[in-house]
C-alpha cells in the first residue's frame, strides 16, 4: 500500500502540500535563526540556543525534502534539491557535533552518516557525468569530498585533525550557504524578468556560495587563534 505512494503523488495531493508548507517553513526559520550565531555574541546562551533550532530546522528541512522527491514523480530537479538538503544536513550536523563535542574530525557514531553521504555525493557526481550536468557533477563532488575526508580522517586516528572551532566555522557556515542557494535556484525563475540572459541564473547558482567562503575565510582568519589556544 504505502510502496503504491512512491513517486506517485500530484503537487496537488494534501500530503504534498503539507510537505512542501513544512518544507518552507522549516527553511525560512532555518536562515533566521542562522543569523543569530553569525551576527551575535559567540558562545552566548542564545547562540547555542539558536544553533540548536537552526539544526532541527535544517534536519527537517532535509527529511521533508527527501519525502518530496520520493512522492512526486521523479524529476531530476527534485533529486538534485533532495541532494542539497541532505548536502546541507550533512554540514549542519557535523558542524554541531564539533562544537558539542569539542572535535576537530568526525565521532565514530558519525561513520554511517557519512558513508550515506559519500554514497549521495558519488551518484550525484556520476549522474552529473553522464547527463552532462555541471552543477550535479560539482554538488556531488563537495558532498563526496566532504564525506570522505571525514571517513578518512575518522579511520586514520593518527591524522592532525582540525581545530573544533573552525570545523565548526567551516561547517555550519557551509550548511548555510547551502540554504541559501537552494533557496535562490527555486525562486530564481520568478525573480528574473522574462528573457533575462543564461549568465544571470548561473549566477544565482554561484555568487551565494563564492560570497559565503569569503566570509568563511574572514571569520576563520579571526578565530583561529582562540581555536588553537
């Protein structure tokens, strides 16, 4: 019966709709709450406070978009958003889990995780190959990269891993990036006026995630020092 439902439901469906209300709610909640970390007070009570919403936002942000694909009929536009949910849930988690925990690489309680995500990362990459599509095979390479460093570095107990503090800069802050773009790329179509040239929504794409690693950069150049005290 509930195998039936597979790839099956209309965008009309309630089911549907109520996925996608979740699924919208829970993102613009996700890129509020992201801000108070980065604009407030670091290691305050309301920047773990909001750090903690912001990853059950992003972890249902990531959950009804994996539904939605699974759903609907199967699209590659709603795989490659399901990828970057799960890209960005991947982030936010292990970015938390740093901070939490005080690590600088991945728990062991983690593995699964990321071989989940490598998994993810290669499919998206090779159906990028084969379908000729740049923005699957770059998605998927950084889901893949990502994810495999962790295993690597997580089985390798010898291996320098990094300070805590900035793979929680680095990871939380990608997360968001994440968002960001995913949220330009469904929008970009009714924000450009009609007949807007091809470079614009190729910018849409890139520009979220080449101001966020600026940004990245600047903050880990501030807090590297306090990272390896």
């Amino acid at each position: 019966m509930l195998a039936a439902l597979f790839f099956a439901l209309p965008a009309a469906h309630p089911a549907v709709r109520l996925l996608l209300a979740l699924h919208i709610a829970a993102g613009t909640l996700a890129l509020l709450l992201g801000l108070v970390p980065m604009l407030g007070r670091k290691g305050s009570a309301t920047h773990m406070r909001a750090g903690r919403f912001y990853v059950a936002c992003m972890s249902t942000v990531a959950v009804s978009a994996l539904l939605l694909c699974a759903l609907q009929p199967l699209q590659m536009g709603r795989l490659f958003l399901a990828g970057i949910a799960l890209f960005s849930f991947y982030l936010t988690y292990t970015g938390w889990q740093a901070a939490r925990h005080r690590v600088g690489a991945l728990r062991p309680a983690d593995r699964p995780l990321a071989a989940v995500a490598l998994l993810v990362g290669l499919g998206m990459a090779g159906a990028g190959v084969y379908l000729h599509g740049i923005l699957f095979g770059v998605f998927g390479g950084l889901i893949s990269l990502n994810a495999g460093l962790d295993l690597r570095q997580s089985l390798r107990p010898a291996a320098v891993a990094q300070p805590w503090l900035v793979r929680h800069l680095v990871r939380m802050g990608g997360s968001y990036i994440a968002a960001v773009t995913a949220l330009v790329v469904v929008n970009l179509g009714h924000w450009l006026p009609a007949g807007a040239p091809n470079w614009l929504g190729l910018a849409g794409w890139l520009l979220p995630g080449l101001v966020g690693r600026f940004l990245i950069a600047r903050a880990v150049r501030r807090y590297r020092p306090a990272a390896q005290v």
